[in-house]
C-alpha cells in the first residue's frame, strides 16, 4: 500500500504544481507530454500490481473510478478448504489463470487475459465459514477500464457454471 499512496502522491503533486505554472507558453508546451506520461505511468503501475493479492483494496475500492467493479456472494455447503482447492482447479477451466493464493485467509486472485472487450479482469475470492456453510465473497474487476461491457458478469456466471459442472458426478 506504501507503493501505492507513493505513485499516487508523485501523480497528485506534478497534476498541482503543473497547474501553477505562470507562463501559458509553458503551459501549452509541457500539457500534452505531461498527460501522457501520466496515463503511461498509470497503466505501467497498474500492470505492475495486478497480479498480488496484497493490492486487492486498490483495484475493487469504492475511489478506484478507473474499474469497473462486479460484487456478489452465494453460500455453499462445501466447506471451505474443500472449496478452496475445488476453485484452484476450476477457474482455470473457466479461462482463468490463479496467479495468488492466500491459503490462511481463504483468499484467490485469478486473471482474466486481455479480449477485444476488456483489458483483462482481476477475479477475487474470499471464502468465509459460516458454521456448516462457506460464504463465497467474489469481486471482478476491470483493470484500467470504467465500463466493463457485462464481462464482470459473464466472468462470476462462467465460474460458478464450470464449478457446479464440477460438482456434478
């Protein structure tokens, strides 16, 4: 989260301090340049985290208006480490790839790759025991795309069809 609040703060202070430039001939000069080497910068860091649970609240929190969120949860009564090496073997049939694991939190990140509709999704999953049952807390997410164009849908629907297919004997 420090590398995050440190990229975010460089970005905040060079957008401020380019604002307060006196001359408009500056200004014109440097603006163009100035927004693409942020918009690269952007998308450079956001390739650079995507694939680590530890910057999950950064792709699915509420100020993140660059994604597209898709949030739901079901209820199993498979218990939950069950479920979590049920779902390691399932999204990878479902088109995902598991890129990290964190077994004592019951927690999954799972990659979509880049389409013609998206840029690709970060898929989060977190199982909760509830007694007998297994809260399943899912969140797909776009990265660098604020409309998803129902492929966060389609991803959660594509998951829990290929895992109910599983299921099945």
């Amino acid at each position: 989260m420090k590398l995050v609040r440190m990229v975010l703060c460089v970005m905040v202070i060079v957008a401020v301090s380019f604002l307060f430039i006196g001359s408009e001939r500056i200004w014109s000069a440097y603006f163009f340049p100035l927004m693409i080497g942020l918009i690269v910068l952007v998308f450079v860091f956001n390739a650079a985290v995507r694939k680590s649970l530890r910057f999950k609240s950064y792709f699915t929190g509420r100020l993140n208006f660059l994604t597209s969120k898709y949030r739901g949860e079901i209820k199993s009564e498979i218990p939950a480490n069950l479920l979590l090496e049920k779902l390691k073997e399932v999204l990878p049939a479902a088109g995902f790839k598991v890129v990290d694991v964190n077994e004592r939190n019951r927690e999954l990140l799972a990659v979509s790759g880049f389409s013609l509709r998206s840029w690709g999704e970060n898929i989060y999953i977190t199982l909760v025991p509830e007694g007998k049952h297994t809260m399943v807390r899912f969140v797909s997410a776009t990265v660098l795309q604020v409309c998803s164009w129902g492929k966060n849908e389609e991803n959660i629907r594509l998951l829990f069809e290929k895992l109910d297919d599983s299921l099945i004997i």
